[in-house]
C-alpha cells in the first residue's frame, strides 16, 4: 500500500518517544537505525533515565546514588543513539513513578513542532508491568493533539497527523497489544544489535531481544508469503494506532 | 507506507466477495473503479443475486418469481461491472439464508488460485442486520486459506498472504467494524456514482452512499493533516484484517 | 425513556425462545408473566426438552427413556405457560448438543410473521456452559433477519424491528452478559415463583432464581435512585442488543 | 420500552457538558431543542471555549488574543443556546489541554444538585484526537456519582440515577463509541440547523453534521421497520452508559 | 493446580487495600478470615473511611459531623478486621473524590515492603458507579510495581511478583468484571457473617452480601463438578489480573 | 494456589485435542511430557494428518499422495507420543478444511467419558490463520458439555468439570490470545526438543518453538519475582478459558 503523505521539502523526521533510556533500543533501534538509513532525522526523547526501576544491575553491585546511575544509563543511551544514527533528549523526569507535568506536556508539544515527525513512536497504550510506559504513550499523543491546534503559538507551521505506531512491549499479550505492521530490518541488524551490547547492565534482554526479532522476522514472512523474493530474517512489530490514507489497497 | 509485496509479471489482480448483487457497488465501487484504473484485473465473486433480502422494490411492484427478480439483479450487476471495469461471476447460492456448501467454498478457492489476488475485499465480520454477510468474509478467509495449502492441488502455484480487507457496512457501529484505511477514490467518484445509479431498484440508497463517500473523504483529509497538498473529496473506508509488511513507517 | 413502535390494530405479541424446556421459566418468567398481565399475547418457543442436558434429577432416579424425559419435561412446561399466561409450542429438536435445520429455521420464521412481536427474547450470544443457547439466539436472530425480507412469502406481511433481548444466563459474566435493562417484576412475582415451582426436578434451582431476582430488584432500585417513589422488591434483567428508537431521553 | 423515573412536581431538567463552546451544537442540538420545546430546562456546561484547538479560522485570519478568540466564541455560544432554547454556564477553564480541578469538578456537582436533571449528556469515554472531550464525559460521571453522596452538603436533596449519554464524536469508530439510541429530531431541525449556523467560523462542519442528521434518520427507520407509520428524517444518536429501569419490553 | 511461590522463612501475609472502610467486609471478607486462619499475617489498608459517599444510614439520622461519621466508621471498621483476624491501616485520604497524593503512593510501597505479600487485593479496574473503586485498585497496581524496583531504597529486599485479585464490585457486570477465581469460604461463613454484622449502618447490605456468596457458592459447585466429594456452600469470586506460574495443570 | 479436584482412585488422566498430527507437539509436548513424568495417562486425538495444509515439504519434494502424507504424518505423529509418553488416536477428518460430524464429535465425548481427564488443552479459540484449529477447540468444549450431560448414556460415569485450557498459537497476538498460565518444562525440555526432531519436514519450526521455549521461561521467571529460589529456563505458555476453584489465593 501506499500512503498519502504532506508534500514537504524539508528532511523528513521521526519523534521516539521513550519512558526510560533504554526503551528506544529493544523496541525501536531497528525502525531508527532504517530510517537514519534511508536520510531521515531520527530524534529520540527519553522522559526518564529508568534510574530507578531499569537499572537493577547497577544497583545490585552496589556503591550507586541515582546520580551516579543517571549517569551511567545517560552515557549508554547516548552511545545506542549514536550506533543507531539518532539524535537524542533527556527530560529527566524521574522513573517509578514518571510523572509528566504540563511544562514537560508543553515540552514535548514543542519538539513536535520543531521537527513536524513524518511518523511517531512510543510505548504500549496499556502494560500491567510498568505504569510509565502507558504514561509515556498517552504524553506522546496528548502532545501531538496540542502541536494540531491553530491556537497554540499562533503563526507556528501546526503539525498534521502523523502516524502513531506502539512499539513492541516486553509481554506483549498482558498488554493488549497485538501487531499490525511488521517492519524488515534485516539491513541493519547489524547496528540494532550494537546498540542493544551498548546496555551493559542489561545483557540478559541481549538474547530476550534478539530472539524477538528472529521471531518478528519468521511472521513477517508468513505474512507476505512464501512467493515473495524478498528475504527477511530480522523485523520489529509494531501496533498503528491511527488509520492509513491511502492510494492504493494492494 | 511502503509495503512489500510478492514481485510478479503477471498483471496484478484483485477479488471482491459480495454476498448479494449489489454489495460491491455500495461498499467497493471506488477501489474497483480506482484499481481498474491503475491496470488492476478486478474480479467480483456474487455469493447470490439478493434475490429475496435486497430486492424490496422489485416484490412490492408485484408479478415477480424468484427468477424474475434474479435477472434483473443480475442485469443491474454486469451494468454496474461494466462500468467499474471488473468481471463479475454469479455463484447463485441464494440468500436470507446464504448457505454455502464446500463445494461452492472450493470453488472459490479455485477463483484465488487462478487470480492470485494482490488484495481481497468483503464483508463485515459481524452484522446484526444481515447473516449473509458475515458468512461471505468468512467463507472468503477459509478460502484463501486453503489456497495457500500446498496439498491442495499439488503442483499448482499457491496463494501468498494477500491483504483482506472488510469493506463498509450499512451501521458500522452496530457490526464492530472501525475502519483503519481510507482509500481516496475522488477521481473515480464518477464511475462509482454511475455504478450506483444503475441499481435502479434501491434509489433511497444513492443518496446515503452518496453522504457516505463525503464522509469518509472529510475523515480522510483529516487523518493526513491541513498541511496536505493533495485534496480529498470521495473516499472509501476500510477495515484492514491482516498486518502489514512494510519498508519505511511513513 | 417513550420508543417510538409500528402503529397497530393488532393484539400485541411477544416471542420468547427456549433451547430448553425450563429455561423461559427461569430467565423470563417474570417478563412473560408482566406482559401477559398487560394483554400481550405472548408465545414461548421450545427447541428441545431438555432432556438429555437438563433433567439430571429425573435421570438418576431411573428407570427413564427419552421419550419417558420428554413427556416430563413437556408437562413441567405446559403447566409453568398456563401460570404465566403464555402459549406454548415445541420444536422437538433434541438438545446436547442442540441442532436446528434450516426446515426448522423456516418454521421459527413463519412464527415471527405470524405473530409479528413488539419484542423478542432468547439466550445470550455467548455461554461456554451451554453450547444449546447460544444456538437458540443465533437462530432467534437468523430468523428476524429472514422475516424482514420482502422476497420470503411474498405479499405476506413482513416484520419491522422488534428489539431483540437476551435473557439472564446461569454464570452472567461467564457468558459476556451485561444488563443493559432492569424489568419491575414485584406485581407478577407470585406467578414467577408458581412457575418456576413447576419445575419439579430442579428445586436446587428455585432458590437460586429467587436470590437473583432479589438481587436484580436492588440493583434497578439503585439504577433509578433513592427519591424514586416507586419501590421494587423482584426485577429481572435483560441485554438488549438492538438499538432503541425514542422520543424523549428522560 | 416506558421507563421509571422518579415521581417529581419540579419543572424537568437535563444537562449538557460540553468540552468547547461549540460541541453541544454539532453533538446535541437536536435533543436540547427537543427537550426545551417539550417543556425541560435545558442548562449547558461549556468547560472552555476552544479556544486554542476549536477556533481555527478566527486564528487564520490572523489580529487575535485569547481573549478575543474567547469573546468570539462565547458570542457564537450564546447564540447558539437562544436558539435551542437552552441556559447556558461557561466554566472557562481552558483548552488543549483542559484541565479540570476538584474546585471546578465541585461547581459541576453543584450545577447537578441545583438541577436534579433528568438525563445528562456529554463527550464519548474515548477520543483519540482530542483529549479534552473523554476528560469531559470523566468528569460528568465523577461529578454525578459525588452528586449522590448523602455526605456531600448533607440536608441537600441527593442526586438520584439520572441516565447518562454519550453523544456523537467526530469519527465514532475511532472512538468505539456505537449508538445504541436513535432521537427523533425531525421537528426541530430548523432550530438545530439555526444553532449550527450561528457557529460562523466552522461552516466545513454544517454539512458535515447535517449528513450526520441524515444518515442517523435513515438508521433510525430502520430500526423501527418499514411497517412504522411515522416517518423520521433527521436524527441524533446517543451511547447510553447506565442501564435502564422499564415498565415494558416493547 | 499447584503454583510456583518464593521459598520464604517469613509468616506469609496478604495485602487488602479498601477504598473505603466498609469494602473489605463484603468483597473479601472470607479470603480475609480464611488465611488469617491459615496462618498467615492479613494487612488491610483502608484508604478513606467512606465518609461522605458510603455512610448514608448516619447522615440520614442527623447531628453528624464528617468527624464523627469518620469516628464511626474507623470504629466498625476495627471491630470486623478483628474478626476476621486482620489487622487495619487507616491511610485517611478522603472520599466521594478519594485523591491519592505521591506521598501516600509511597506509603503503600512501604507497606507492600514491609510485608511482602503472597497476594494482593483490591477493587475492580473498572466502576461506573464508584470513582474511588478503580483508583483504589490503580493505585495498589502502581505501588506493586515500585516497590518491585531495585532502585527504590536500594539496599531493602525488593517485592517478588504476587497475584493480584479484584475482588467482587456491587453490580459486577457493569464493572466489565468476571471472576476466573472462586474460593470456597465455607468453613469461615460465620467469622464473615459477623464482620458483616458489624457494619451497623448498612443492613440492606446484609442480606445482599449474603446472597452473593450463596450463588458464588453454587458457581464454584458447578465449576468443580458433581463428582466432587467435597461440600461448597459460600463462596468469593475474584478476577486474578496476573498470570499464574504453575508445576501442573490439573 | 492450590485448586480443589475431585477426589479419585483413578489414575490421573489428561486430554490434548490437536487439528493436526504436529500442534499437540509445539504447543503442549511439554505439558504432555511433564504429566507423564507425573504419572498421568496423557491422550491426544488427532483429529487430521495435517496431509494438506501442515505438508509443505513433502508435496514440495514431489511424488507424494494425499494417503502417503498421510502415512508419514502418522509416524512422526506416533514417534513424537511415544518420545512424550502419550498415547494417541488419529480421527482421520481431513484437513483445510477440518470437517467435524455429529458421529465424530460423539465418538470425542466417548473419549472424554472413558478417560474423565482433569484437564483439557486443545487450540486457540481464534486464528486467523488457520480455519482448523478454532474447530478444534469449538468441538472440544462442545464434548466436554455433552460428556456431563446425565442424559448422554444414562448409568455411566458423567464428566466433572475439568480446567480447559488453549495452547500456543503461531502467531499469538493475532488469535487474541494471551497467557494467563506459565507451565515450567524445564525438566522435560529434553523430551520436548527430542518429539520436535521428530518432525523431520519441518525443521524451520524446530528454531522457532525453542524460542518460544526460552521466551516463554524468561517471563514465566518474571511473574514469580526474582526473590523465586526455583530456576526455570523453558516454559510453555497457556491460556486457561475456566475459573479456578481454589482454597488459597496464594
């Protein structure tokens, strides 16, 4: 299919939104890393740092204060962002509990209006196992509905609607989440599985991670079927939550 | 979207599956007319004439047999084929209540094995107004199911995983149909319109239909964005019922 | 909340349909007995007896037949109609599991067009107790839908669109059953337990059924508010799932 | 169906909140005009103008403020309320996002206790392209329920169980809102498209909501059947979310 | 089925939390009543007292003051926890809106540390009829996951991943709430009974809640089966929202 | 938790109903081989080969016969039960499409009054992808009901009511299945892993279902807490459709 899109001549960009800062990696390094590949703006904000609730390994040996581990998931994001091709922003809201004040809502709007994002990712509407992430998508599309209106900071190009895809959650089915697109990104794997090593506390997801892209893959194919040329080793899945308008439905 | 799609020399194919005779007209005419356009080989499957549901008009006049109301909604079809540019096949299963046997089920899956569609339209998967159509989009996913089966007719090439999309319904609400897709079908709103008007017996629903198109090109306009060069003004929606494959999330 | 109904000069009719022998008097007892008392000519449909699923106390005392269970269960049947006021007609169509050929589809057909209901009751659309009463409903719907039809018996006087409710099942939430409608059943309740008294072979059920029209009564109590004037001591609840038609929202 | 209401010697009430100044004219015009010309006080709540995100055309033409888009807005409002014969409440608590505050949640329970109204009225529970409209129908139903506590300002008469509608959003199968009542608004059209009219800055949205009065007559119809006498042209639909007390099942 | 636990040399505990004084009497009175006689340590966090919204009967009578009726109702409350066997929190937050600040959010954290509950219960996700109900519950679920966190006061022993229940709201169907878990509460009836009775202001309930185990009793039969040799009288129902992790599926 | 079951002197059965010969290996070979190992008598019916649509390799290699695949099928299918310790039945139904006679699914309810297992696993109740498997599962809940019917061969011994569980879809989220119980087959990976080789035609899956394995043990591992003492490294996933009666929430 596909899709009508604004005309534009300015480079096209993308908005990851990402509770914590590992988040953009497991769920979303393939789809920044295709796209930074293909001349896309690729910009990552990270509300938190995951200091609190996502760096259990840090903690565990020991010695830590949250600024020290702030740091230290600072510096890992920032080298996963630089493998994946993606610039990136720390909000440094805190983790468990996030909490988004409208400042940080005014924050986000503005983001989306500097970059006018071709397309948008965040978190999982729902996930019994992490109250953040929720929070996270629901800011990303409260945000985006606010970056629509004419009357706010009148004169300001307004952005127009961008799909929202949710990446993928760590259990997808407790989350009510369920698969819609499936993006190949078998090109640069290579460079997703860089950015995921770059999470040292957290090698235990290396493999987690990896076999959820294999699988990924094997449904992408089945989904295309075995009369495709194409091979496809390595996808992300992902959930659209806004309707296509489109050109063509084959 | 991009999405990724079998390559093929084979002129491009696509399968409409209406339980009644005029189905297609109202929830589909757009994308056939449009696909027919763009080279498409359009193919409608008629589960039956709606000889007994959807011919109102014809019994009241009086003097009608069933086989009389048959004939026109079966000149009524082909005129309105004709103008979409699709071929037309009539099942003649019957209606109110459609039954369909394997063997007319296996008749169907000939009809994808012989198309190999690139996409596949029909009903509703539910409706509380009519039973018919809900057991026309399920006999057409048994169907192409069963065409991907390499021990059907072994040898024979088999189907991929084409796209199936439920088209509009009368009361979308009230059959749990949301529409994920919208198709611009401005520049075929004429032929659509035509199609339409050749349904001489249901004039009450050319003009709902009519209010339909402006609808969901209203909502199609608004799911791109006001930054949009391209202007909609018909539109068809669609509930899209299989994932997409796709290359870029834009 | 005043609907707006089909003028007529007819009596006025409702449609009950019972998989089993006994499930009218359990489920819909009180409305049966409520609308009789109005002067509504209210008609119970029975597709099967019961016998094999529903009559485990006759089973285990011995010594039965089929046919000895069938000739039980009818008079049980017969003599819970005559306390609530209702006519009586049986199918025979055997039960667990349940089966129903489109010949008895038709009949059921010919008794909407016959009776041409103000409302039509029959089982929820779901029970994984019970795979006989979903059945019921699929047919009490299939038929309505056939009855509407211009081209079944032509010249005939067809159906418009009585509201369609589904009865309270054994384990409500089992079944994805709501109350979206509480029914004042306190004035007729002495006919309902009558009825359900009836039931020989179920006493464990009597007090079961009392307890949920007593629970029922406290929850239309609160659904209309404490300053209501009125009091309700036995309601029974319905899911409606058609659309009303009104004239006022109060 | 006749439903129990309270027996109550005070003029009858229903109330409106409205999100922005113009929702209630698109969403509910019919039902306040209806509801006025059969006698009921008819107060509308408008918690913001939309004035950021509902005012688009006033801010195109350019020379605005807030406050002069907040002029404009509740001229048109009030307009708008004469029209249908409607009193009207600005709450003025801002837009995209609006925010309400217990302080502002506490003036809607006051506006309950002051009215006692007979049905209430507000947004669909979702809404993925404007926050502030689910936020409304939350704090409808927040407000109601405190609106009942014998604590609250005891000696007060309490709030009963009025029932609660949601009704139409803009894209209703995005919002899974699905109208299970159809209004007859075919004798008060004029008024409605009076109302719709004096909303001068979204003409696009008059025809698009005058479709809407239309496709909703034709449903409504059919929902009645063809055997009706009366005839419906235009109407409103509504999501009713609290059971109903009745008398009758027809 | 038996269930993977972590080995423990602790007393085993449970966590209740309650939104209002009363909740934990009717919905899990007997869970409460039947470990404590198991030996384990029963918590219950009362968040408010109930006082505005669910202590009609004393407001009714006059001369009450939010301090006395809150007096009150800590008093009742103390008398059923003691019972049942359990011990009491009252956190004091509010109600009819219950308003849960960071600082009491932590509160909880704190408490589910201390403890280390087996399990978890609290209110259903869902109730249209009690804004406090679903917060309870929202709450419980946010503090769970804190104090799952390595980073929250790193150095304390962090919580495993108990189940968490909603236990029975009022009208349960409206809630969207179905119970996949029936415990038999037979043996501790009486315990329950009394703790009931202890609720001096709300005798209709009494008889309401007595029912409602009476049915659940019956369902848990039926769920077992008739082979079973063991006697189910009264029983609760709770919708588990974790998934269980288990040695045998029997 | 620990549920409650009938009591017996019987040896412990199990039943897993699988449309095709291979499901009952990927999506319970470990609850069949763990039961085993517990002492149950484990039995699989399969009701097809899979020789048409579950073939794929052995129609591509060529010179093969519906009865020849058939033939193959069965001895791996056999292999696989006896590496499991199963006893198996083959119904020979035929394939895409499953066809189920009433004759059939009696000779099903046999199997379950001969066996009266303590619990059922057989397929998701939705895929999309495959017409059989939800077939499956219909039929083997509609024996069940039939099999405690006291009417179905009076005199012998009826079913009880045991847990019914769906394994593993492909492709989980599109079946709308979601786990809500982890079984830990660590101990009995060996066997599983040793059945999957069995089937020698599809070795693509074996990579596949050792990844859903290991997917399976990580978050079953997380919804015990890391505090567990017990490893557990492969699990398989289900999705329990009966409540639990149980005596402990723990």
């Amino acid at each position: 299919m596909s899709t009508l899109s604004p005309t534009s001549t300015h480079r096209k960009t993308g908005l990851v939104v990402s509770a914590h800062s590992a988040d953009f990696v497991w769920r979303a390094g393939g789809a920044i890393a295709l796209h930074a590949s293909q001349g896309y703006r690729m910009m990552v904000v990270c509300l938190s740092f995951g200091e609190r609730g996502e760096s259990a390994k840090l903690w565990r040996k020991g010695g830590q204060t949250i600024e020290s581990v702030k740091a230290a998931r600072r510096d890992e994001a920032l080298e996963a962002a630089a493998i994946l091709g993606a610039e990136i922003q720390f909000f440094d809201l805190g983790d468990y509990p996030l909490r988004v004040s409208d400042e940080a809502l005014m924050r986000l709007v503005d983001v989306y209006r500097d970059l006018l994002p071709s397309f948008v990712l965040s978190h999982s509407a729902e996930d019994p196992y992490n109250a953040d992430h929720p929070l996270a998508m629901s800011v990303t599309r409260e945000a985006r509905i606010i970056a629509q209106a004419e009357g706010y900071k009148p004169g300001q190009q307004i952005l127009g609607a961008p799909p929202v895809y949710a990446f993928e959650p760590h259990q997808t089915e407790q989350c009510n989440w369920s698969p819609n697109t499936f993006l190949d990104i078998t090109e640069v794997w290579d460079r997703k599985r860089g950015a995921i090593e770059a999470m040292a506390g957290q090698e235990h997801l290396w493999h987690y991670y990896t076999r959820v892209a294999l699988q990924r893959g094997v449904q992408a194919k089945r989904n295309i079927g075995i009369t495709a040329a194409r091979n496809i080793e390595y996808a992300e899945a992902y959930m659209q939550l806004t309707p296509n308008v489109v050109e063509s439905l084959a």
